[in-house]
C-alpha cells in the first residue's frame, strides 16, 4: 500500500504549456512539501503545507503555484512550462513540523520539457 | 547554512559492514542529524536520525560523536539492495524548519557481490 503516491510518473510536454503533479498521503500526516532534484542530482525544496497551510515557498517563480485541497494531498500546477523546468519532482509528507519528523518521499514524477 | 561534509563514493562487499561518516563540524545544540538514501529512480528513503545518543534500527545504526561534530552511519551487513545515495543532513529541532531539508551529494555507495 503506496504512503505518498506522485501522479503522473513521467510528463513530457511542450514549452508553455500548462501542467499538474498530483500527489496523495494515506499516512495521516499534517505536513506535505514538493521538492525538486535537478540534472545534477541535487535535491531542492520548493514548497511545504502545513494543513493546507503555505508554510515554506523557497523563492520558486510564480509559474509553480501549490494546491492543497486537504491535508492528503498535495498538488503542483506548473504555467508556461520551460526548458529548465525539467527535472525529477517529489513530494514527500512528515508527520509534524519539527526538525526531527522524518520525510516520507513519493517515487517522484520526471518532467521533461522539449 | 546546514552543511555537512561526506566522501564522494564509497564500496563495500556484500555482507561487510559498512560505516559511511560524515562531518558536521559547526552543528548547533538543537540541530538533529538525520540520514536518508536514494536508491536509483526512487525517492529520498529516511534511514535514521538521533540528536546526541546513539541510535540502532532495523535497517542501521547511527554513531554520533561525542563532540557531535561528525557522524557515522553503520550498516551491520550491506546488500545488494543498500547500494544508493547516502545523505547526511542536519536539521533544527523547531523554529521554521518545517521539515526543509538541505540535501548535499551524498556519498554514492557501491555494494559488490
């Protein structure tokens, strides 16, 4: 039983179209964040909802805008898509705020832009 | 800036024990140290963490030491299946963490048979 289910896995799409990340967690938790892994592998957070909250917006452009229509999901609406918007996407959920709750991570949703 | 310090690659042979360090020389008092791996075309997977005691789970056990300005991460007999990407990371006890992880290279663990 999937904890944080990312859909789509892959997404490839055009330059300035208009896409969506869903993200789900059957785990309870209060805290969702996406976080972005670039060419180079490094893992970046982008955002972080706290009950559908906007907690963290680590200065992404106003294209990413995050939806939380309940605490269980997550999702990422990506406008005028871009070359450099290719990455691997993840959502992840923890069960609190704190510096100590661990992540859970989704398998992640490869976005490529052509 | 929550950095840490860890080698680039390590190897071990299947069934060793494998102890993957890590430097955190300037952690602060509250800063806990958390250790998480990524196995190919998978997410980030939280492996362990503790703050100034040791710590032991099903999948390791976390050294942390005493000046708690370096870290050890011990896998008591690596599997093909613990080859992946091993992160050290610190992070604040409260304030505005919020579960921002600050993720580095991590150390690329190879595992033969």
């Amino acid at each position: 039983d999937t904890a944080v289910s990312q859909t789509p896995k892959y997404l490839v799409t055009q330059m300035g179209n208009d896409k969506s990340i869903k993200c789900e967690q059957n785990l309870g938790h209060d805290t969702m964040y996406w976080y972005k892994q670039d060419s180079k592998k490094f893992l970046k957070i982008m955002f972080s909802y706290n009950n559908k909250e906007l907690i963290i917006n680590e200065t992404v452009p106003n294209r990413f805008s995050p939806k939380s229509p309940d605490k269980a999901h997550l999702n990422l609406h990506i406008n005028s898509l871009e070359l450099g918007d290719s990455a691997v996407y993840f959502c992840a959920s923890s069960p609190g705020r704190r510096g100590n709750s661990p992540l859970h991570f989704g398998n992640g949703t490869r976005l490529t832009v052509t | 800036d929550a950095k840490t310090t860890q080698p680039n690659s390590m190897e071990s042979n299947e069934e060793e024990p494998v102890h993957l360090p890590c430097n955190h020389s300037t952690i602060s008092g509250t800063d806990y140290i958390h250790w998480y791996r990524q196995l190919p075309s998978q997410g980030p997977e939280y492996v362990i963490h503790g703050l100034t005691s040791n710590v032991n789970n099903r999948m390791a056990s976390l050294a942390i030491a005493v000046d708690r300005k370096s870290s050890t991460l011990i896998l008591h007999r690596a599997t093909l299946r613990d080859a992946a990407v091993y992160y050290c990371i610190r992070t604040n006890a409260g304030g505005t963490s919020y579960g921002k992880l600050t993720f580095g290279q991590g150390t690329i663990l190879t595992v033969h048979p």
